[in-house]
C-alpha cells in the first residue's frame, strides 16, 4: 500500500509482532552489511593513498568478493523474497535454513527456490562457494609469497659503494672533485687565490688519505654489519607480515560472521523500545483515555514520559 514504511494497519492486527520483528531482524542485517562493506572500502581507499598493490589486490578485493558472495548474496535473497508474492506464505522459503543448507550441502537445496528455479539456485551456490573458498588462500597466502618472492630476487652486491655506507664521506669525495676541475681552469695564473687553493689542495690530501685509511681499517667491518642487519630485518619483517596476515585472515573470516550476527542486536533493542512503550501505554495511558478523565491523563503523563524516555534514551545509551 506504501511505497515506503508499513502500513499503520498492521499495528492493530493480531500478527503484528510477527511480520514487524521480521522485517526489523532482515533490516538490521542489511544496514550491518553495508556498514561492513563501507569499512573494507576505506581500506581500500587508505591502500591506494600509501600505493600499498598488495593491500589492495590481496587483501580489499578478497575481502570484498567473500563478504558479497557470502552475505550479499543473502541480501539479495531478501530482497528477491520481499518482491515475490506468495498465496501462502506458510509455504515460503526460509532464508535462514536457504543459507545452512548451501554450506552442509554444497549448494543444494531441498525446498522451492527463491531466484528462479532450483538449478539456477544451486548452480549459483556452487559457484559462490567456490569464489568464496578461493579468496580465503588469496588472502592468507599471495602477500607474504610476494613479499618474500622479492626479497630473494634482491641480491645484495658483494662490495657496496662506500658513498652508500658512510653518507659523510661522500660530501668531501663530491668538493675533492670539483675543486681538481677548478684547479685545472686556474692553472698559469700565480696569484693569491692560487696560493689558497693550493693550501686548500694540500688539506683535501690529507682529509683523502685519512679516509683511505679509515676505509682500510673499519669498511670491510661495517659492509659486513650491513649486509647482515639488512638480511635480518628482511627475514624479521617476512615472518611478522606472515604472521600477521595469518590473524586477519582468522579475524576477518569468523568476524565477518559474528560482526553479521552482532548487528541483530538492532533488531533486539527494536523490539524492546516496541513491546515496553506498549506496555507503558497500556498500564498508564490506555485506562485513562477508557474513562475520558481528563484530570487522570494529566497526572499520569508525566509518568509516561519519564518511563518511555528513561528507558529508551537513558538505558539504552548505556548499553
């Protein structure tokens, strides 16, 4: 009769907890997939700031096809069912027992079906469960391989560049040569800025042979501790994203079941704040308006007021 909302009518029937409680549950569960499906887009999102591909290749879009392909396609069931007419609905199918079976079941089904016909039906669950059991590995598997893949490709030279190792000395190697290049433009002509450049020369003499000398005694030492840090960060870093991608994995799997479940509790609470404001009109109000007392309705509403906003703004926010 609406396009939007309930029709006022069902209020006053005798199987409104009913349909109202049904619609409520399958409404929580929708606004809980989407809110779900807004998180792993931001993650997303975050991937392609940081340019991190293996975020977003093996971590947003396995997320994204297991939680549509699961729970999407729930949703879609629940939309399809809302659009079908049923001339019984005694004979309509649950959605609930839809979904365990095509898990027990590997994709059959034993009652009607709800989008066309029964092997689309189970055609489609057995597709679906494929994709599913398919971005389970991808997440777990495909970035540490990657990662690890590439750091046995990066070899490390066997004698690094000393400007690479000590940054300081690279500076004076750097004002050594453009001061030979300087040298040679001013060559013939005495004055007194050959004279300091000359001074000049002599002390860059003395700073090179310090250098080779300190690069005789420590280099060999200090390439060896940085070949070695480096290999050891690179297997430490390997075993932590190994490890961590293994509890997201775990994490996102099981809470993509428990966080679809948690958001019942909308439904719950929906029910509360109905069945209790009945309760608090009925035993307050609804005798008063029976007797017309006007002076009894202005005594009592206050009553009212204060128990429907106690419970459904002040319990409420601390729960």
């Amino acid at each position: 009769m609406y396009p939007l909302g309930i029709d006022s009518a069902w209020f006053l029937g005798q199987n409104e907890l009913t349909y109202v409680n049904s619609l409520k549950m399958k409404l929580s569960v929708i606004m809980g997939i989407a809110q779900m499906s807004l998180g792993i887009f931001l993650k997303a999102a975050n991937s392609l700031y940081f340019k991190d591909k293996l975020g977003f290749f093996f971590e947003f879009i396995p997320q994204i096809v297991l939680l549509w392909c699961i729970f999407g396609y729930m949703i879609t069931l629940i939309i399809v069912k809302w659009l079908t007419l049923y001339p019984d609905t005694s004979i309509a199918p649950g959605i609930i027992t839809y979904m365990i079976e095509m898990f027990l079941n590997f994709g059959s089904i034993s009652g009607d079906a709800i989008i066309h016909s029964q092997r689309l039906n189970e055609t489609l669950h057995i597709f679906l469960l494929f994709i599913s059991l398919l971005c389970i590995p991808a997440m777990l598997f495909m970035k540490p391989y990657l990662i690890w893949k590439e750091s046995k490709h990066h070899k490390i030279p066997e004698e690094l560049e000393m400007q690479e190792i000590i940054p300081g000395q690279k500076k004076k190697l750097n004002k050594y040569h453009r001061f030979e290049e300087e040298e040679d433009q001013h060559i013939g002509i005495p004055s007194e800025e050959s004279k300091e450049s000359d001074d000049i020369e002599k002390k860059e003499n003395k700073s090179l042979e310090k250098f080779e000398i300190y690069e005789s005694d420590s280099l060999k030492e200090q390439l060896f501790n940085s070949v070695s840090d480096i290999m050891e960060e690179d297997n430490h870093s390997i075993s932590e994203i190994s490890i961590h991608q293994l509890i997201e994995t775990i994490e996102f799997v099981l809470g993509t079941v428990s966080n679809t479940a948690s958001y019942l509790r909308l439904w719950a609470l929906s029910l509360a704040h109905s069945q209790l404001a009945a309760v608090f009109y009925e035993k307050i109000l609804g005798e008063v308006f029976e007797s017309n007392s006007a002076i009894g309705l202005f005594i009592l509403f206050p009553m009212f007021a204060t128990a429907t906003f106690g419970v459904l703004m002040c319990m409420d926010s601390m729960e």
